[in-house]
C-alpha cells in the first residue's frame, strides 16, 4: 500500500476493479480513494477502457485476438511491467488526469489490441489535419506544482509566461505541425501558471489563436475566472485544476453560463 501522500498503482485499481484484493488490501485500497480524487479518476478511466475495448470486441471479433479474458490479462500484465519502470516526473510535481481521453499506461496496453479492431487508426486519421482545440490527454495531461490557494494568490496573474524555442519546436513537433506558422499558435499552459501550473512538457499543447471559436484567448478569460473564484474562496484550486485539464471547454460552458465563448470577458 502506498503512503497517504502517494498514489495507487495501476495494477492495484485493476486489481480492485476486479474484486481480487483481499479484504484487508480492499479497505486500505477504498480509505485511500475516498480521500484522493485523482486516484478516484483514474479508477474510473481504467474501468472505462476496459469496458470500452469489451464492447468494440463484442461489437466486431477478430480472429487475431484471443477471448475477452486474454485482452483483459494483457493488460494487467502490461500494466504490473509499466508500474515497475521508475517514475519519470519531476519531483514536487504532479499529473493532473484528463478526464477526456484514456491516461497514459491504459493506452499503451490497449494500443495494439484497438488498432486491430480500427479503432485507434481511425482516432488517429481524424486529429491528422484538425484544428487542435483540446489537447491530447497521452500528450498533455496537465502538470501542477505542489502549491496550496495561498502560494498561488500570493503570485501575480502570469499570462504569458516564456517558452523556449527549444520546448515550442518539440511540442509541435509532438502533434505533428509541420509546415505552419508558429505565430498562429499559442504553445499554452493547460494547467495555468496562475492556476499552478508547472514548466513541464507534459502541461504545454499547441492551441491555435483565430483558427477555431474556442481559441487561446477563450482559455485565457477561463484561466482568468477560475483564478478569481480560487482565490476568492468561491473553488479549490485542486478542483479548479481538474477542471481546466480534464476539459477546459466544458469547464468555460460551466462558468460562463453560455454554449458557446463570449466575445468579451464577461466581468
């Protein structure tokens, strides 16, 4: 079991996912969840992409993958692998989970079993050529530092804060953007440094300026309200930085009331 101050491993949600624990682990598993949500998160996601990858295989067997159980064995194995690899994250960091997509060690187990069913070359044809306007979650699931509402208040409103070349020429490089104005995208925070957000790649997407209504300077009147509310009291800055990476549109439509972005900030 992990420390309080830690996370659950992966192999150990599946294990409690699939009532395998004993029921000393299982209470130890569950005091744990109740008091961290981002262990919460990622149960849920994993639990997602489990039943996600079940239904395609219901939907369309192929002959090239073995019955249910198989996939689902796999993943626990390659899941046991990756949770044995020692940790690349910055200390004093941490991964804020993107509700929007499956995580990181999800995906590379489920990888290979969806791409024979089509489903993980079609998601991949359709980012090729689109507008980005949210980022992707295996690329950019969002990084804060370890700071509490009054450290982050304590900091000026910082909009734009200086990416170096080198960082901007390996985001777009990541997503693939070739042959474009650098100028037409803002390579953005999508956890805010207002918000505590942290100089990491993992927290940086290209998020273009005029090519789409839900544009960088949409993010920015969002980042701008959320820091209000934090520092107001009116939110948790852990809550407000789920929010923002887990699904910064939706998190505008929640806050500004509205379907669609305003054409000013609204006060």
């Amino acid at each position: 079991m992990k420390h309080a101050d830690s996370h659950l491993p992966d192999e150990q949600l599946l294990l409690d996912i699939d009532g395998e624990l004993s029921k000393h682990e299982e209470r130890l598993v569950h005091a744990h969840l109740s008091a961290c949500w981002q262990c919460r998160t990622r149960k849920q996601e994993l639990q997602d992409a489990i039943t996600d990858f079940v239904r395609a295989y219901q939907h369309e067997p192929h002959p090239k993958l073995p019955p249910i159980d198989g996939p689902r064995a796999l993943l626990k194995a390659r899941l046991t692998d990756l949770s044995g690899k020692t940790s690349q994250r910055r200390p004093g960091v941490f991964l804020v989970p993107a509700l929007a997509g499956i995580a990181v060690c999800a995906a590379l187990a489920l990888g290979m079993m969806l791409t024979h069913l089509g489903v993980w070359r079609r998601s991949s044809r359709a980012m090729q050529g689109a507008v980005i306007v949210t980022p992707n979650a295996r690329l950019t699931p969002g990084v804060a530092l370890l700071l509490n509402r009054v450290a982050v208040c304590a900091q000026p409103n910082t909009k734009n804060k200086t990416v170096t070349p080198a960082v901007r020429r390996r985001v777009f490089e990541e997503y693939g953007i070739r042959d474009t104005d650098p100028r037409a995208y803002e390579v953005d925070y999508l956890v805010t440094p207002a918000l505590g957000g942290a100089d990491d790649i993992h927290n940086l997407w290209p998020h273009s300026y005029s090519s789409t209504a839900w544009n960088a300077r949409v993010k920015d009147a969002l980042e701008d309200r959320l820091r209000d509310m934090v520092c107001t009291g009116n939110i948790d800055l852990a809550e407000a930085q789920r929010e923002i990476s887990s699904n910064w549109i939706a998190a505008y439509k929640k806050y500004f009331h509205t379907d669609k972005p305003l054409r000013a900030p609204v006060e």
